[in-house]
C-alpha cells in the first residue's frame, strides 16, 4: 500500500492496526495523515511518535534497522478514571478518541522548605563554610572558562552540579529570574512574559479566554540560543505574540528550575526547545484545557508562527462562541440584578408609603383622640363652669334700696360679647371687687330675659367640687385707667367711694390672639 492511495482501514493487518490505533492516541493526529506517515516509518510507532513530534530527519538508516528487529508491540497504557469513562462515553457514541485534544495538566510546584541549622551547629561549621567559600573564589575563574565549553562536551557531574546550584523558590520569584536571566542573555525585548507561576497563567487564560504560549529552554542544549535569537526574538514572531488580537499570554521558564522541569515532564516534551500552545476546549468539556498544539526543537520564524497560527485560528471561533456566551450570561446576569435592584427600590418605596400611610392614619388618630379629649375636657369644664354660675348666683346680694345712704353705685359698660349694653346697679358699701366680678358673670341670671333662663337661676344648685373659676373679662376705670383684680380682700367703697364708671372687657388667650 502506497501514502497516495485510498486509506481503507480493512486492508490492513492486525499489527498495523494495532500500531495505528498507539499512534493515533498519542499524537492525535488523522488517520489520513497517520497512515502515510507510519508506512514511512516501517509501521513503528516509536520511530512515528518521534517523528510527529520533532519533525522527520534523514536517519533512514536507524528505520532499516528498527523494522527489521522490532514488531509493533502493544504498549502499556495509563488511564485516569475520567479518561475511562469519557472512552465510554465515546465509544456508545460513535466518537473517537483521537479527535480529542490532550489534556493540559495544572502543574503547582511544591513550596520551598527552607531549614535552618540550629546554632551550635552553625557555630561548628562556620570553619568548613569559610573553607568552601575559599575554594569556591578560586574554582570561580575555571567554571566561567568552562562556560564557554559547549553543553555537549560538558561533564556530566558539572552539569548536575549546575543544576542543583539553582535555589528553589515561589513561582513568581521564579518567573522574575527568568525573566532577569533572560534579559541578561539576549539584551532587551518586547515579550512580556507572564509574571506568575503556570498554574497562575494557565487559570488566567482559562478564566480570560485567551491562548498560553508555554516556552521551555534548557541551557544545556546547543540550539536555545539560535532559536531564542532567531525565532522567539524574531519582529514577526514577537508582533504576532504580542497582537491583542491573537489573544495570547506567554510564560517562559528554565527547566533548571523546579517549576518548569515538572511542566516539561507533565507535557512530556520530548526535544528542547519547547514550546505549547494551550487552550480552553469547550467542545471537549467546558472547563478542559487542552494542548492544541506542540512545537519540539528549533524552527523557523515562518514555521513557528504558522503552527501557532493554525491552532489559534481553529481554535478562536470556539473561544469567541464562549466568550459571547459569557458576555451573555453576564448581560442576563446583570439584567437580573438590575431587575432585583428595580423590584427592591419598588419595594421600598412601597414599604415607605405604606409606614407614612401608617404614620398619617396613626397621627389623625391620634389628633382626633386628643381632639375628643380636649371637646370632652371643655364639656365638662363649662359645665362645671355653668354649675358654678347656678351657684354664685344664688350667693349675690341683693341691690341696696334706698334706704341704704352710703351704696355705691356703678355704671357698668358691658362687653360687647354680651350685648347688654350699659348697665347701672348699686352695691353694699362692704361688697367686695369680687362679687362686682361675680355680678357681672351671671347677669344673663340675675336678670334672665326668657322664661328658660329663669328656670336655670331658680334651680338649686350645689357649689362645684375641685373647680377654680376663672373670669374671662376684666373690670377696669375709664379716667385714669386702673384695672381691679377679682379679689374678696378689697371692697367697693375703698377703690370707688360712692360711684363710678366702669368697662368691661373681654379677655383674650395668648394662643387664640396669635
């Protein structure tokens, strides 16, 4: 079977079916390509994977050599349970696995520990520190002549020991190192490298929607510094990460550190320089990560920016369709809340129309209880008054006859309240200015002008219990003006001698006359 004939699955033996179904679940890569590219490599799946993802070279010697001593042999495969079931899943619908994109591991690096020597063996050791750090000044010169040495043809032990040289610390230290060494290396850029953890910038593209561009270096390998310089630097490749229009965050890291050689080992990156691209996947779950695409070893500018514009643009549609569901989900969200919020100022308003209803019902209440009170309060007390009136109208002397030498005779002007006009009366020279008061208070019942009126005066009555009488008038001189006071102490004749002329007059409350 040739690469450009039909692709019929039946036509193939059970090995090479074998030996497809390995391929395609790891590379996920299609059938249609999948075959071609294994009858290349003698129906090895290794030699295939390797090929798939460092890109095919001319060691057509090594596949003679692999086909003719290995058969496709089936691997050992470790599934998680959600893998399991989503398998299932699949195969009760009719789907294949290899469509799926791998899943983007969220890699936390574990917390520094740092532990400190207790003093009395710090006191001990301080000569062997003072001894290493004399040798370490005079084996400094040899490490940065051996620095030049190319990675390859470096020790082993030296390169371990660089290794365990770098200092484990939080991931956002960590990527400020990588950023400094960066710098420090190949000069100033125009990448903005995420400053966090993976984990953080993995949750940042998952919560914003966007791509993260992961870029492993190892400084061990000859070809960091090409591709660093002539691809990742490039202007295109830099403008293109750096369009906002490609949403894409970009996080970089040493696999010297801690942080980032578990990132190469969860992402089995199997060639430096690394780099991978990721997603959200809402077709294959609405909260998966998924790796949609993997570039291993050096490339070029064109190449580099061709594959990671390949995903995005297969990808973007997906994030945009998210994305609007989103900005949907928020908009129907914040309609709620304004609903809510509507519903809640009607609520209010209601709750305060209703308390002023209340209020106003309580106060009229209230007015019209005291109100009661007040009419109730004024019954009685002109009855009192009038009870009182019936009494000291039975008490009044009668007027002097003519007899009597030494009366007094008054003229009295009545209030015009009244309506009686003038009227003249004498007085016993030791009646009081109180019972000229009284006189004139119940005249209406000394001197009644209907018959009703004289049946009150003639009806008996009893002085009032607990009631003080207050005369609403008051009796003053005409010339000079003097006002007299209802008092019992001070008679007629002291004040007036044989006569005067007297005015009544009405008395006003302060609160009625404002």
């Amino acid at each position: 079977m040739s690469g450009d004939s039909a692709v019929d699955i039946g036509q193939l033996s059970p090995e090479q079916q074998q030996a497809l179904q390995q391929y395609t679940d790891v590379t996920g890569q299609e059938i249609t390509d999948a075959i071609p590219l294994l009858e290349r490599s003698q129906w090895n799946v290794q030699i295939a994977i390797a090929k798939f993802f460092d890109g095919e070279g001319p060691d057509l010697v090594a596949e003679a050599q692999a086909a003719q001593n290995q058969v496709p042999r089936v691997a050992g495969r470790h599934e998680t349970l959600h893998e399991t079931v989503w398998s299932d899943i699949a195969h009760q619908h009719g789907l294949h696995r290899a469509n799926r994109t791998p899943p983007a591991p969220r890699v936390v690096p574990p917390r520094p520990v740092t532990y400190q020597t207790p003093s009395l063996i710090s006191f001990l050791l301080s000569p062997f520190r003072m001894v290493l750090r004399v040798f370490a000044s005079l084996f400094r010169p040899l490490l940065y002549i051996l620095s030049f040495i190319p990675q390859s043809l470096r020790p082993h032990a030296l390169t371990a020991s660089f290794r365990k040289s770098r200092r484990s610390l939080l991931p956002k230290e960590t990527a400020g190192r990588f950023k400094r060494e960066f710098e420090e290396y190949y000069g100033t850029h125009d990448l903005i490298f995420f400053d966090g953890g993976h984990a953080q910038a993995l949750d940042t593209a998952k919560k914003d929607l966007k791509f993260l561009l992961t870029i492993l270096i190892s400084p061990e390998h000859d070809d960091t510094d090409s591709f660093i310089k002539d691809t990742l630097l490039d202007p295109e490749v830099v403008a293109f990460i750096n369009d906002p229009a490609n949403n894409i965050i970009i996080w970089g890291g040493n696999v010297l550190d801690s942080e980032a050689y578990q990132v190469s080992m969860e992402y089995m990156c199997t060639k430096f320089p690394f780099s991978c691209l990721v997603c959200l996947t809402p077709k294959e779950g609405s909260t998966r990560m998924g790796i949609v695409r993997r570039i291993a070893g050096p490339v070029s500018p064109s190449v580099f920016i061709a594959g990671i514009r390949g995903a995005t643009e297969k990808y973007a549609p997906d994030l945009d369709s998210v994305r609007a569901e989103r900005a949907a989900q928020d908009m129907a969200r914040n309609l709620r809340s304004e609903q809510d919020s509507a519903y809640e100022r009607s609520l209010a308003i209601d709750r305060e129309r209703a308390r002023q209803r209340r209020e106003a019902a309580a106060a009229a209440a209230e007015a019209e209880r005291r109100a009661r009170e007040e009419a109730e309060a004024a019954e009685r007390k002109e009855k009192l008054r009038q009870q009182w009136r019936r009494w000291r109208a039975t008490t009044i002397a009668a007027e002097p006859d003519v007899s009597v030498k030494d009366a007094v005779r008054l003229a009295l002007n009545m209030s015009q309240s009244s309506g009686r006009g003038r009227v003249t009366r004498k007085f016993a020279p030791d009646a009081s200015l109180e019972d000229v008061y009284a006189f004139v208070e119940c005249y209406d019942l000394l001197y009644p002008e209907n018959e009703e009126e004289k049946g009150d005066v003639e009806e008996s009555t009893d002085k009032p219990e607990n009631y003080e009488h207050k005369y609403a008038f008051r009796i003053a001189s005409v010339m000079p003006r003097e006002v007299f006071e209802p008092t019992a102490s001070v008679t007629i004749a002291q004040k007036m001698g044989r006569g005067g002329n007297l005015i009544v007059e009405d008395l006003v409350d302060e609160e009625e006359e404002e």
